[in-house]
C-alpha cells in the first residue's frame, strides 16, 4: 500500500502534518488543539450546523489581510493552510452563536456553562418560550440513521423545526440518540429490566452476570442481523463474551 | 399544410423542413395574437379567445371576400406574455402592429368588424401614450416606450409564438444554434464562445457561465449531469416563469447546447411548483422532442446523446440554491452543503454536476448563432449583454422587460415604467430579492449591472425590481423579508435559524412602538453574524434587505423607536385612520369595515371610531374618492395629495 | 403571522352574505382516514380504498429515492393531502424509511399532512404583493372564511387557506390562485365575489 499523503498546515501558530482527505477540525484534535463543537461526531458525517467549530483561514498564497470564517468540521485540510482558531473574529461570533442558543435553550446547564465561558452569563435576545433543551444539532437523527433504525427525523424547517419519533415502529430503544445528544435533551427512563424512550416501553436483557442493562431484544435482533452474528452473542454477559473472543483469536493464530 | 417528419435524423433535414413551413407561411396575412400569460389569463384573455373564435365564424363569408380564412390566410393563437401585464388583457394584430389593451370578450366583435374587416383600429382598446383615457393613443406597439426602449434576447421568442406549437418556434430560428454548433463547432469551441460572450449566470450571484462550464471540463469524468434551475424563488421575479411557460424549446436548445459543449448526457430541469403552465408546456416540448430525435440517442445524427427528465419542486425557497436543489432532484430534504467542494465535482448524487438558470440557458442559443461578439458588444465592462426585469410594485407600467446591461434605474423605472402610480414621490427600488437591498432616490441614476448593484448593497439577484413609493415603511419592508426568510430557511444552521427568528422579533417590537434603545446595533451585530458564519447563501444573504434599509434609510427605524411614528403609514400600531371632507358620503367603507367602527349616513360625512378601529385598512382601500386619511402622530402619513417625500 | 394587539369585534361584511356554509357540500375527495393503502391488507369492498389511485401513480415513476417528491406532489394533486395510508406504502415501494417520507413531507410547503378543502384559496404574500396590500388581503379572508391560514378548512370543506410566496402574477398584484385559477388585483372590495364565484364552481 502507498502511504497516506500529508499536508503541512498551521494552527494557531503549530506546524502540523495532516493526511490528505482529513478535516481542519479533525487535525486539530488529532493535535490536542481545542475547537469547541456540539454537532460534530466522528462516529457520523460531519453536518455543520452548530457553527462553533467555525474558524478564520488564510493561504500562504493570498495576500495578507485575506481571510475567511470556515467551518472547521467541514473544511478540508490543505497545502499551506493558515488557522487560526482563537482570533477575534472568531471569537466575536462565538459569542454571537452560544448567546443564540442560550435563547433557544436557557434551561440548558451545558449550554449555559459553555456560554459562560465566554462571558455570557444572559442572553441578549428573547427567550423562547416553554423551552427543552434541544439545539437542533441533528446528532441524534444522524446516528439513528448510522445504526439502520431510521425511527426519528427532524420535522418542519426554520425556527420550527424539531426532532420526533414519525416511525416510533423502527425505535429499537438503543438509546444511541439520547446518549449522543450533546445537551442531554432526550429523556429516557431506565428501571430494573424495564426502559421508556420516545414514549415506547421495551423489555432489557440483563447481564445474566452483574445485572446491569445489555440491550433491548429488539436492539440485539437489529444488531444480530446487520452484523451477521448469533443473538445470544448479545446476550452474553462481558466477561464470557471476551472469554469467547479471546479463545477464538487464540484459534486464529494456532491455525 | 406541409406534413412534419416522424423524426429529424440530421441537421439537414432539420432545416430543410423550417424552409418548407417558412413558405407555406408565406400566405399568412394576418395574426392575432392573444397574450395568455398568466396576468392576462386572470384578466380574462381565455374568454376573450372563445369569443373571437365564435366572431371569426360567424364572420367567416366576409373575412374570405377580404381575403382572410382563418387557419391559412388568418391565424388567431394565444401566446405567452406580452410583458405589459399591468394594461392587460392584451393583444397584438400582426403585421399592422396594432396593440390593444385591456381587451375584454365584448370587444371581439368589434376588432373582427373594425380591424380585420375594414383595416380600421378600435380607438378605445388602444394604448394611451399618457395613462389618461383621452390620452394621445399609440397606433403601433413599436411607439410605446414600453417596447421601443427594450431589447429581446432570452424574451425573443416570449409573446410571439405559440409555445405549444414547433413549428412557430422553428419559424423564429429555432435550433439554428444548436444546428450551428452541431455540424460547424467543437464542443471546445462552444464553450470558448459562451465564454468570450461574457455571459453571467442570470440566476443570482452574477457567476461567469463560460468559467463554470470550463472548470467543468477540466474536472475528470465518467459522467456530467447538466440541471436547469426553473425554481425562481425570489418573490416579485417572474421572468423565469415566463420564458418556461411561453418558449420552452429555446431552454431546451440552450441546454442541449451546453450539453454538446461538456459532454453531459443526462440532465434535468427542476421547476418551482407553483408553475403548473411552464411544467405543462416543458413536458409537452420534452415528449415532442424525444418523438423527433432531438432528444435522447445521437441527435440529429451528430452522436450527441442527452436525455433530459422535468422534475418539480416541493415549495421551498431554500431549493433554489444550487445544493439545497440537487438534494431536492435525490427525492432528500432540501438542505444546503458547505460549498468546499464544488458541484462541478460532487453534485447531483455525487457526481459532476453543471447548474444554471432558465434565463441564462436561454440566452445560449442566440450567442451561438449570432456569435459571442454581438452579445459581448451590447451591457457594460463586465456585465454583458441583457437582462430581464420584472418592473413591479407601485410603478405604473408594470410587467416584463429586457434591457442591456447599464441602463440606469431612472430608464427603467421612468422611460419604460412610466414612473410612480399616482405620481406620488419615489422612495426605493428594491432588487435582488431577498437578499438583495433597497436603492433610495438618489440612486436612480446607477447604471444597473451585477457589480454596480452588488457595490451599493442591493443584488442582481433574478432581477426582481419592486418599485416603493412613500406610502411604503421601510422598516416593514425589512420585516416582510425576514419573516420571509426565516419562514423559508432550512433550519439547519444556528445563525440563520435563530438569528432570524430573533431578527424578526426585534423589528416586530420596533413596528409595534416597543422598539427599545440598542435594538439596531443589536440586529447590526446580528446580521454581521448571519453574514459570515451561516453555513449556506440564503443565512449569508438574509442580513441584506435589513442592513441595505438601515443604511440608507435608518431615520424611519429611529422614527418607530424614539417617536413611534411611521411616516409611511403602514405600522398599524402606529397609525389611525381618519375621513376627510372630501368624503361624499356613499357608505362604502361604512358597508365593508369588519368592526362596525364607521357610521355616517348617505350623502353626510362618515367618521371613524378609532376604538373599534384595527386599522385593517379596507375602507381606505374600497374608497373611491381619497377620503380616507391614514395619520401617524397626528401627521397626515398617506391622505389624498402626495405626502412628504 | 405575528399576533396583532389589535383587536376588535367582528362582523360579517354585507356583501358575503352569500358565503355562509351550505350544507351539504361533503369536502375533501378522501376522508380522514383511508384504509392502509396496500393490496394484501385492503378491504376490496372498502369504498375510501386507494390502492388503485396509487398503484396508478407507480406506474407513472421508476422505483427510486429520487421519485419520492414527484409522487408526494401527485398524491397532493389528487387529494388535497397525503393520507397515512399513502405515505406507508411509499415506504414499503420505494424503500426509503417512513421517517424520511415525513421529513420531507414536512420540509416542503406544498404537501399538507391534513385534509384540505376541495378548494385552496393561496394568497399570495410575495413581495409585489406585499407592497400593494396583500397582508390585510389575508387577514380579510381570514376574517370571510373564519378560518386561520395554513389550517384546516371551512366547515362545509369547501376552502382551506393558504398563503404562497409568488405566483408568477406579480404585474398583477394582490394575486389569488384558487387551485389552478387565477384571480388578478384582489382587495377587499372584490373579494366577496370571488368567494362567490369559486363556490358555485
Ligand atoms: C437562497 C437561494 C435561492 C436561490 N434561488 C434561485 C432561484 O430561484 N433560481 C435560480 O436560478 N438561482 C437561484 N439561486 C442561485 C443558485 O444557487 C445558482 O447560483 C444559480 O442557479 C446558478 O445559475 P446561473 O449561474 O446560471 O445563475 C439561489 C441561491 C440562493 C442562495
Ligand atoms: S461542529 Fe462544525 S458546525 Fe457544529
Ligand atoms: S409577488 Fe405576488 S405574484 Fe409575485
């Protein structure tokens, strides 16, 4: 195999090696260099909606004083790039950004507290009434559509727009939505063998060793068939399933 | 009558077959054209047709000794829009030139016994060169500044032939560009002229067509859709509809010209689906020329292969954007991509795709056969050839019209528009649509191009163009474009979903008198967000109507904040309505106000009660006689003389 | 709309006397709940069935995501709205997740997920009309039909309203489309007829 080809580009300042084909955001990570975000995931296809991550270039080859916002979890890495992910145009519409969604979600603790954090402790605008503590960031529709469930989408458009289950049918009760939501905004309730999400009821398969919640039987018939295993390889508590797995790839090398 | 060949396997045959029908029409005498564009049809231009088609029998012994039978010698067929829609219904006799206006079905008698008959005009369905009744008439369409003043490129065809028939198309060089193109160019070649014509996508952002067309063949290949956006969300726009709806097969040709050039084999026009006309009349020139071998499998011989598919859009502003459309043709919701990757590369479905507007695909066909310099000689520095505008609002000549590049708004709005309804004082044009601005008075002379308007602050954009008067609120105006905007937005990204939201809740207090200290430099800072960080054009545009209102007309926002006064006179909160002596007493208003606030007797000035009042505006609407004032701060805002400019 | 601090007492205006619901007129062409719109499940007696109407409007359409618009839009033509009914089997034909059928039929204006009145009064609030009164326009029929905008219908289910965003009339404007008819400089004044008129049609 050839090998991966890189770019050289710089954030705030640091030479970096980036491979071809990867993001700004994703080199940055990669780099421990901090962009915020609240819609990007890496299990899922970058969206682009939550403009945190958004950030000023500028090319070796463009004359000084050009520069431009650019959505980091989006854009491309390439030969030369200059970033900088903390200048005050930055900076000034992140603030501009997180004092929208603190009007959207005031009851929010992670948006408050990423509001605080820079200097916004109330929002300027109006607070929408009878708020929940979705920011439309559209993860939970994207891993719903990752996993092969396709149960929720976002409705409507503009400010209207908004999350719901139209094909409650498909919800597995996975809880992949509710445990990627950034703000914790998709309730769910989990009591003995008994889970509540999207107002649909399902039955958990307990770890047959400590008790604990594997999975709905509904979420091990959907994994078993995408994956091609056995459903009782679900099922398994932890400690036998690595047991099994770990005597297989004994096999693997002994042949 | 000459018979049309099953299908035309070369450009020859092709031709030969216009020779043919040229001749045949050689015995015409007279036409009549009806215009059947939709303001006209809503006029009653479809009645008027029956009408005279039941006149023209009744009259048929007469007519024949004159030497008129209808169907050889005298053609009656309705056409697209005449472009003057505002004096409609309309129609025009050929080769006289006559031009009558207003036509209604009870005057079919008339023009067949005065006209066609005894060669005479009907003086009263004339057009009056001053917009009086007793106005000096014009005898021939061609004195009307209206139509002397333009000039038809992408409307060359619109108003003359009958869309539905191939034959008047053929008759007005239909396929000579592409004919030109097929058997005396290479693709290269055709690309080249698009580009040296200086052609600009006529759809919004003013993009070089014959640039995008060679980043499109520089880009590696398997296959290249090519899609036509017929989605002309701008409101106040129609120029699109039109062309759809009254020339389908120069769209068409356009596109299979492009095709030729970039070697696309697919393609699709996308069509807003509030045009059921311009879907009924494409689909009908798309089967016709699938039946004549000029679409699908080596056209006309020549090894070009295109297949072109109509699709419709679902009602969304959004999905005139070029990604926002392709996802849309996918059967997806319509949200737009960041553009990193351009749709030359990764369009529709992924793959390469070219997208451009009806206008501009409408203009190829003339640049090919009369060739990139004759377009190039006409418009400005860098804005070539013409353009069309749909003149609306309070103007009073309101329709269709195609200038070169660079006339001034003054030309526009005055010499061709005939000025302001009323002749009441200017107060701004607005252009570019939604994202486009508003120009004040004092801009009147720029000449209009896409870089003169895009420096001012306003947009090419489809090229809109709604004319204001000061009965209009500038600051409504910048509401009534975020209301739109935010209605129509994606929802996707957070600056334009919720910076729009709270735009509109600012300028909502504002017209409502609750306008607080601070509110404009909070919108300011607002849109300055919108404007760089939104992820698609329509977030990135939305802050122009209102930062283009506050730039030239930032006293009337100040006015509604500081002194609740709307010099307008359109805030309802801030207006009352009053009747002036001039009231005569027919109790009209008194019959039609929902609230019962007007009393009066017959013949006795009637008076409001501004308690039951909503200020719904109807009496002021329904009144024949300027009686009604509209005060704002106890000045007269809108009464019967022009108020303050 | 923005809610108006505005209010006042109503009346009907003279002149729409006539408008006053007529018994009898049945409304939409589908009730409110068809039967599930696949063959196996369909009860070939049931009379609100639609398994032929749509398997009529498959025939019209490859297989495929990208016809997914198109047959909303005709289901829309033929029937005001989308019945659930419909929307399952489109699921199942075109395999494509129900959710996203929703997704989409929500996204764009021109579907409606309720049923309409046999008749769709659009007015239009582009900004042509806008400038010359098609707001109060509106809020008249509003007022006539006693209906509120982009909801439901008249209790005769004979109109529903809507507000669209240019008709392509503008030179024209306040314009009105009344399903496929238009109505060209509508004001208050003129209204009553209109209403009149598009009901005896
Ligand atoms: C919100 C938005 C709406 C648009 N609407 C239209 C439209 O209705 N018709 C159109 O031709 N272009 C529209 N455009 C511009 C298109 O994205 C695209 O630039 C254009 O169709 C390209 O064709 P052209 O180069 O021939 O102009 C719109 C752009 C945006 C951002
Ligand atoms: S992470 Fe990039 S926009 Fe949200
Ligand atoms: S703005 Fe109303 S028809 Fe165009």
């Amino acid at each position: 195999m050839s090998e991966t080809k890189t770019v050289r580009i710089t954030i705030d300042g640091r030479s970096i090696d980036a491979p071809v084909g990867q993001t700004v955001l994703e080199a940055a990570r990669q780099h421990n260099i901090d962009i915020p975000s609240l819609c990007y995931h890496p299990g899922v296809e970058a969206f682009g909606a939550c403009r945190l991550c958004v950030v000023e270039i500028r090319k070796h080859n463009w004359t000084p004083d050009w520069k431009q916002l650019v959505t980091s979890c989006l854009f491309p890495v390439e030969e030369g790039l200059i970033v900088e992910t903390r200048s005050p145009e930055v900076m000034e519409n992140r603030k501009v950004v997180l004092d929208l969604q603190l009007a959207r979600v005031p009851n929010s603790d992670v948006i408050r507290q990423l509001a605080a954090e820079y200097g916004i402790h109330d929002t300027s605008y109006e607070k929408r009434e009878d708020a929940d503590d979705c920011i439309m960031c559209g993860l939970c529709v994207r891993v719903c559509d990752a996993i092969g469930a396709h149960a929720i989408s976002t409705l409507s458009r503009g400010p209207e727009k908004y999350v719901d289950v139209p094909n409650k049918d498909a919800c597995i009760g996975c809880l992949a939505c509710a445990l990627t939501c950034p703000t914790n905004a998709i309730e769910y309730i989990e009591e003995g063998n008994m889970r509540t999400i999207w107002d649909k009821t399902f039955e958990v398969v307990l770890d047959p060793v400590n008790k604990k919640p594997i999975a709905t039987p509904e979420q091990i018939a959907h994994f078993s068939k995408q994956s091609g295993l056995p459903e009782d390889y679900f099922t398994k508590s932890d400690a036998t399933r690595k047991k099994e797995t770990a005597a297989s790839f004994a096999r693997v090398m002994f042949d | 009558m000459i018979k049309r060949p099953k299908a035309f396997k070369t450009p020859k045959s092709l031709l030969d077959y216009a020779e043919k029908v040229k001749k045949d029409r050689d015995s015409r005498k007279l036409e009549v054209r009806i215009c059947a564009g939709p303001s006209c049809v809503a006029g009653g231009a479809l009645e008027f047709r029956d009408e005279l088609q039941k006149e023209l029998d009744a009259h048929a012994p007469q007519l024949k000794k004159a030497g008129l039978t209808v169907g050889t010698s005298l053609i009656e067929k309705c056409t697209g829009c005449h472009g003057m829609c505002e004096a409609g219904p309309l129609v025009i006799l050929e080769p006289m030139e006559i031009f009558y206006t207003h036509v209604k079905p009870k005057h079919a008698k008339s023009i067949v016994e005065t006209t066609l008959l005894e060669g005479e005009p009907v003086k009263e369905l004339l057009y009056s060169l001053d917009f009086t009744k007793g106005g000096e008439k014009a005898k021939h369409h061609s004195d009307i500044p209206f139509y002397a003043l333009q000039n038809r490129i992408a409307l060359k065809n619109v108003g003359t032939i009958d869309p539905t028939n191939f034959e008047d198309f053929l008759l007005n060089d239909g396929f000579k560009g592409l004919v030109k193109a097929l058997t005396t160019m290479t693709p290269e070649e055709v690309v080249d002229a698009v580009d040296e014509s200086g052609l600009r996508g006529r759809g919004g952002a003013g993009f070089p067509t014959g640039r995008k067309w060679k980043s499109a063949l520089r880009v590696k290949q398997d296959r290249v859709w090519l899609v036509c956006n017929g989605d002309e969300g701008d409101p106040g726009a129609f120029m699109d509809r039109v062309i759809m709806d009254s020339d389908p097969y120069t769209v068409i040709e356009g596109m299979l010209i492009a095709a030729y050039g970039l070697g696309a084999t697919d393609g699709y026009i996308y069509v807003r689906h509030e045009y059921p006309l311009a879907v009924k009349h494409l689909t009908m020139a798309i089967e016709n020329m699938k039946a004549l071998g000029l679409l699908g499998e080596n056209i006309l011989g020549s090894g070009l292969n295109f297949n072109l598919k109509l699709s419709r859009g679902g009602g969304a502003f959004v999905c005139g954007e070029s990604s926002a459309l392709m996802r849309s043709l996918e059967g997806k919701v319509g949200e737009p991509r960041a553009k990193y990757v351009r749709s030359v590369e990764k369009g529709f479905k992924d793959e390469p795709t070219v997208l451009n507007n009806v206008e501009t695909y409408a203009c190829v066909p003339s640049i090919i056969s009369r060739g990139a310099d004759w377009f190039s000689s006409m418009g400005t520095a860098k804005s070539k050839g013409t353009k069309v505008f749909s003149l609306v609002g309070k103007v009073k000549q309101t329709g269709l019209v195609e200038v070169p590049m660079g006339r001034t708004l003054r030309e526009i709005i005055y010499d061709i528009g005939g000025g302001i309804i009323d002749d009441r004082p200017f107060k701004a044009v607005q252009t570019g649509g939604p994202s486009g601005g508003c120009l004040p008075a004092d801009k009147l002379d720029l000449p209009v191009d896409f870089d003169t308007l895009t420096r001012e602050g306003a947009m090419m954009g489809s090229g809109g163009m709604i004319v204001m008067d000061d009965q209009t609120c500038m600051v409504d105006v910048a509401k009534y474009f975020i209301k739109f905007l935010s209605d129509e937005s994606c929802g996707k990204c957070v600056p334009c979903r919720e910076g729009l939201k709270q735009v509109y809740q600012i300028l909502d207090r504002i017209t409502k008198g609750e306008g607080r200290e601070g509110d404009i430099e909070l919108i300011e800072k607002l849109c300055h967000t919108m404007e760089v960080a939104s992820l698609c054009a329509l977030g990135k545009g939305a802050p122009f109507p209102v930062l283009s209102t506050l730039r030239f007309f930032r006293e009337e926002y100040e006015e509604h904040i500081h002194d609740k006064f709307c010099r307008g006179g359109v805030c309802k909160e801030l207006i009352n309505f009053h009747i002036n002596d001039s009231c005569t007493g027919c109790m009209v208003c008194l019959r039609h106000c929902p609230t019962e606030a007007i009393t009066g007797e017959r013949k006795k000035l009637h008076v409001i009660d501004d308690d039951k009042c909503i200020s719904c505006g109807i009496c002021r609407n329904v009144c024949k006689f300027d009686s009604v004032d509209i005060i704002s701060q106890g000045k007269i805002v809108a009464g019967k003389e022009p108020a303050m400019a | 709309m923005s809610p108006k601090s505005k209010t006042g007492k109503r009346r009907d205006p003279g002149d729409v006397a006539a408008l006053e619901p007529t018994a009898g007129d049945t409304g939409a062409k589908v009730p409110a709940s068809p039967s599930k719109a696949t063959g196996d499940s369909c009860d070939p007696m049931d009379p609100v069935c639609i398994c032929d109407t749509m398997d009529e409007i498959f025939t019209h359409y490859p297989r495929e995501e990208a016809s997914l618009i198109m047959i909303l839009q005709e289901l829309q033509d033929r029937f005001n709205w989308l019945p659930d009914a419909a929307l399952e089997r489109i699921a199942e034909e075109l395999d494509i997740p129900k959710s996203r059928i929703l997704a989409v039929s929500t996204f764009y204006k021109s579907f409606s997920l309720d049923p309409r009145g046999r008749k769709v009064i659009k007015v239009c609030t582009g900004t042509a009309c806008h400038v010359r009164g098609a707001g109060m326009l509106l809020e008249e029929f509003e007022r006539v039909l006693d209906i509120p905008v982009g909801e439901g219908m008249t209790d005769d289910g004979t109109f529903s309203l809507e507000s669209v965003n240019c008709v392509g009339a503008c030179a024209m404007a306040p314009a009105v489309l009344v399903n496929d008819r238009y109505y060209a400089k509508v004001g208050p004044g003129n209204l009553g007829k209109l209403l009149t008129k598009e009901r005896e049609s």
